[in-house]
C-alpha cells in the first residue's frame, strides 16, 4: 500500500477503518470455498435491525452448541459458557479498535475477525502471533473498569447521530437502531487511532494499535479478570479439549451427569488456583495471565479454534451430493445433528485400566503437555497413550517395574496420586512427570542422543494446583548423564531430576534432590517425597512460572494411592519414520520371549542322574536362549 492509499483512507473513521481490515481479512485469511461455506453460515441465520443484519447471543450459541446455561427450562446447567463466549467474540469483533468500539455488535465484518483471531489464522494479522493473541484474549475476558464514564443515557443521542452519518456514507459500518455500550476511554485520540489503523492497513499488522496505544496498554493492565468468568470459560474448554475439526459439540456437551460436573469444576479450580487470584483482589492480572498461559499452559484455548472452524463448513453446501427440496435438505441437516458419536478416547487398550487418567486430566494435561514431534497439544497431534505399568494391576514391586517399564523405548507419562502425610490437609494430590526418552537403570549407559532431538521433560502437578517445572535446556551432556530425566535401582527406588552418585560395588548411596524439582519414590512404592527449591537452575527442571525469589525450598511428603506409567505412542500417520511409533510393538515383543523364557527354565530340569546327552541338550537351550554363558561359567 502506497503513499496514495494512505491519503485515501486518512479522514476514514474507525468503523470505515474496521470494515476495510474486515474485507482484507476475509481475503487474505480465508480460501474462497471457506468464505461462501461462511457467509451462508452467517447470513442464513442473522437477525435484522435497522437495516442491519448481525447475529445475537442465542444464534452464536446455538450455531457453535455451546452450553447456554440450562438443560431445559426447569434444570439449571452449570456449563454456563455461552455469555462468556458472546462477551468474547463482541471484544473481538472490534478489532483492532477495541477502546472505542467494543463491545461490537456481531456483523458480518465484525464476525470475519472473530473467525481469523480463533482459528489461528492470525499469522497475517498478528506480527507477533501468540504473545498478541494472549493480550487480546485477556482484554476479551477483563471487566474493563468504567469508572470515568457517565450514566448509560449520557452521549446516547450524540451517539447515534454520529453513526447515522457513518451509516449514509458506509452502509456496511455499522447502521443505526441498535443500542452499544459506550467506549470506556472518551478522551482518546482518534487522530492518533486513525494514523496506526492506517499503518495496520499497510502490512495488515493491525495488532500495532496496541503497541503505540498506551492508553489502551495501561486499561489492560489496570483489569482484572472474574473469577467467575474465567472457571465457565475453563469448564467449556476442559470439556472440549478432545473436539476435532467440524466435529459435532453435543459429543462432549450432551452426557454431562452430575459426578462428570463437580470433577471439571475441581479440574477448573486447580488451574485456577496457578494464577494466584488472591494477590490480585480475587481476579486475574494481566500480567499473571499472560506469564501462566505462555510458560505453564500454551495450549489452553486451543480448544478454541475446532470450536469457531465450524464457522468456515456450511452443510447447506455440501458439494458433494445433488440438489435437493429445501424439505429434503432441512431434515438431513437436522438428522445429522442429532447424530452424536461418542468421542475417540486417547488411551489405548492394554493390561490396566487408569485409576488416575479420565477425560478431565487428560484434558487438563492437555493444555500443556506437547506431542512427541511437533508443538502441538496432544489431541490434536494425534497421540495415543499405552498403559505400560500400574500399581494398582501390577502391585508395588520395582522388580515388576522394571520387567514392564524398562522394556518400553519410547517417552512416556509418569503419574502418581497420594495424600500428604504430615500435617491436617487430607487432599488428594497429583504429580506427573514427563519424560521423552526411555528410563534409565544403574546398567543403562549414558545415551548420545541430541537433547535438541526430543522434546524437554517436565515436571508437573495437577492438583491440588496447577505448576509446571519445565525442562532446563541449557544442561550439559555430562549434566544430563549425572542428573538424568528418569532413573531407578532396585536398592533405591525412583529419582526423577536427581542427580546420580557413582556406581559403587561395596555400599549403595542414594539419589540426591537437584536442582528446581525433583521427585523420589521409595522402593516398595509407597511414599514420594517431592522438592522445589525456586531459586536453582542448575538442574533437571527449572522453577515454576508461579515461583518468587522469596518462596523458600519446599518439600512434600506423600503416602501413594496410585501410581502408573503410560507410553507416549505418536499418530503413526505422522511418525512414520519415528522408531518410537513401533515402541508397542518392541515392548510386546519382549514381554513374550521374557514370557518363552521363562517357561523354558520351568520345563528344563537337568538331574543329577541324567544321562550326558540330556545335559547338554539343555545346556545348549539355556546359551541360546542367553540365560546362561559358556561353559564352565553358572554351571547348575
């Protein structure tokens, strides 16, 4: 866009501005089937004012099939999301004149923005991609305070003269007869507004608004945001983690029993409780939104984007069969909306099923765990989760740990659930692990695998609050031997981020805590003892986003409940070449020759008695099997 563009739209006002970003936006962002599925999407179901056509409340709600606040009129529904998303999407509707023409009402322009900033196609809009989604999200949610602005009737007649005139000129900006509430900063610049909305036209990198904007920048710090607002939003979120691409809502909003709710509200309050609400007035800052969601949960409102895609499908359009009667069309459309599958679990069948993992962890793990390839969540990437050990199936053993743990070479999931055992609090809490690379035993040797080639591990606690220690990427090789992810010995139980003494024939010396994070369990599996030491970064794990300078070591004893290992198996549709796509396959393999192995020694009894030929058929079994070395040598 040239110096005669910009002298074109230099007396243009924010709403001519809006809807200009809006049609470069539909273009830019959208491939021309994805904008006719969306415009008869929108426009065969607006309601009309004034001459103006825009969606309500009720349509948003029922076109996305989010829950609205009732199961019927007499059974109050506590996923009450669907005022939260509206207040959402009329923030962002207004983009990126949010200080003076939010809430907007949802047009069509205003509607086009909405879809580009929640499914993810921002990249030609955001210049700095997730760290703006993030500022505009917050503003989204915050109760922007209005403490300045007059009595709601005050400038309403102003108002609507103005827009009046703005309607004549443009009649696609947004027309008269429909009240909006009045911009919370009155003494704005609009000159100013004007000549950076004019900069975002050049490189559609509307996003710059705020950046120059330090009126809007010091609203947004100034808010907070309700607790109240943000669980809904976090229940919503919690249910349809799972939700793929046009896949129907009612899947996971349709069988919400009584017990399935109080655990997402318990789910949704852990998380919660990660953005310290009570040093903030009971709300949520911006700044510890922005630095929980970025460092702890990257892939909270992931969720989203499925969510607002079916925005861009229209069944009335689908290509792919004849025409028929409105009549004929109408009652398909209905049928298939009625149709609810049950949704695809992520576990894997196996010898166990979870005492700990049910759809509301896993959807809270979800929201920050990555796949074993890519930065994408773990529904998305198509992961699956094998059960590999279990407590609870396989008893409290290390010697049955190791015979199932130590076979899997693939990454895998670490997850325990106990009790404190000191003190009055009786809560249930649960801590995980990540671990990328296969465990470690005393005997493994040190692996030369680039630690750039894996994801980093993690440290984690799911409740009774939400904490993540992520992985240090800056440890050395010789560091990373000493102080390994995962390890374990019979004689000492299971270290997690501790660092590892030397190999020693005459005593057996215990791991040691190291550095931010580190967890142990003892040897029969009954107890873990799990330290945070916030102001160390010489280990495994560095501190929690949530951690201070002040906060002082701390350490945390537990009775265990429950304990299990799950393999990380990648979508074999894009891990193809990952040898750790076929890591069901290797453990299952060595499972049955341990198994043959096993049933050889029962079979294969050499007596005093027997004749020369008998012992050394057997013995050549035992060599061939491994079991035994050459002659001379375990000679039984």
């Amino acid at each position: 866009m040239g110096a005669g563009q910009s002298s074109e739209y230099s007396g243009a006002s924010p709403e001519q501005l809006s809807h200009v970003l809006a049609e470069r936006f539909a273009t830019k962002c959208f491939t021309p089937l994805e904008l006719t599925h969306f415009k008869d999407n929108f426009y065969s179901r607006t309601a009309e004012q004034g001459g103006m056509r825009y969606w309500n409340e009720k349509t948003l709600s029922d076109f996305l099939g989010v829950p609205d606040g009732s199961f019927s009129a007499s059974h109050e529904n506590p996923l009450d999301a669907g005022p939260v998303i509206f207040r959402m999407v009329s923030y962002l509707g207004a983009f990126p004149f949010q200080n003076t023409m939010a809430p907007s009402v949802l047009t069509f322009e205003a509607m086009v923005k909405v879809a580009v900033l929640l499914t993810e196609r921002y990249g030609k809009a955001l210049r700095r991609g997730r760290k703006d989604r993030i500022k505009l999200l917050f503003g989204s949610l915050a109760d922007v305070g209005r403490k300045d602005v007059g009595p709601p009737d005050a400038g309403k007649d102003e108002n609507r003269s103005s827009k009046e005139e703005i309607g004549a000129s443009n009649p696609q900006s947004h027309p008269p007869g429909l009240s909006i509430d009045e911009p919370a900063n009155d003494d704005y610049d609009e000159d100013e507004d004007d000549d950076l909305a004019l900069a975002a036209l050049e490189s559609l990198d509307a996003i710059e608004v705020f950046k120059h904007d330090h009126k809007v920048d010091r609203t947004v710090y100034e808010t907070r945001i309700s607790i109240d607002t943000f669980r809904r939003l976090l229940m919503l979120l919690l249910v349809i983690a799972p939700l793929k691409s046009l896949e129907s809502v009612k899947n996971y909003t349709s069988d919400l029993n009584k017990e399935l709710i109080e655990n997402i509200q318990k789910e949704a309050n852990h998380i919660i409780a990660a953005f310290s609400p009570e040093e903030n007035d009971g709300g949520i800052s911006y700044q510890a939104f922005a630095r929980t969601i970025s460092l702890s949960m990257p892939y909270l409102f992931d969720p989203l984007t499925p969510l607002f895609e079916h925005l861009l499908f229209s069944r009335n359009l689908n290509l792919s069969q004849k025409r028929h009667s409105d009549a004929t069309l109408e009652q398909e459309n209905a049928e298939k909306e009625e149709d609810i599958s049950p949704p695809t679990s992520i576990l894997l069948p196996g010898r166990f099923e979870s005492t700990i993992l049910n759809q509301t962890v896993i959807s809270h793990l979800s929201f920050f765990l990555p796949s074993v390839s890519s930065s994408m969540n773990l529904f998305r990437s198509g992961v699956r989760l094998h059960p590999v050990f279990s407590t609870a199936a396989h008893g409290s053993s290390l010697t049955s740990f190791s015979h199932h743990v130590m076979t899997w070479q693939s990454s895998s999931l670490l997850l325990l659930q106990g009790i404190p055992a000191e003190g009055s609090d009786q809560e249930l809490i649960t801590l995980g692990a990540y671990i990328p690379q296969p465990w470690k035993s005393p005997s493994s040797h040190s692996s030369s695998q680039s630690q750039a080639s894996t994801p980093l591990p993690c440290l984690f606690q799911l409740s009774t609050k939400h904490e993540v220690l992520p992985g240090n990427p800056s440890l050395s090789v010789e560091q990373r031997t000493n102080t390994p992810a995962a390890w374990f010995s019979t004689h000492s139980g299971i270290a997690i981020g501790c660092q590892i003494p030397p190999a020693s024939r005459t005593n057996h010396t215990h791991p040691k805590p190291h550095g931010a994070g580190s967890l142990l369990i003892d040897v029969n599996l009954e107890s873990a003892d799990f330290y945070t030491e916030p102001t160390r970064h010489d280990g495994v794990f560095l501190p929690a986003t949530s951690a201070c300078l002040n906060d002082r070591p701390k350490k945390i004893k537990l009775d265990i409940y429950s304990f299990e290992i799950w393999g990380v198996v990648p979508d074999p549709e894009q891990s193809s070449a990952d040898p750790s796509s076929d890591a069901v396959k290797m453990q299952r393999a060595k499972w049955e020759f341990e198994a043959m192995e096993a049933e050889r020694r029962r079979n294969i009894n050499i007596k005093a008695g027997a004749g020369d030929s008998a012992k050394e058929s057997a013995r050549w079994l035992l060599e061939t099997a491994g079991i035994i070395t050459d002659h001379g040598q375990h000679d039984r």
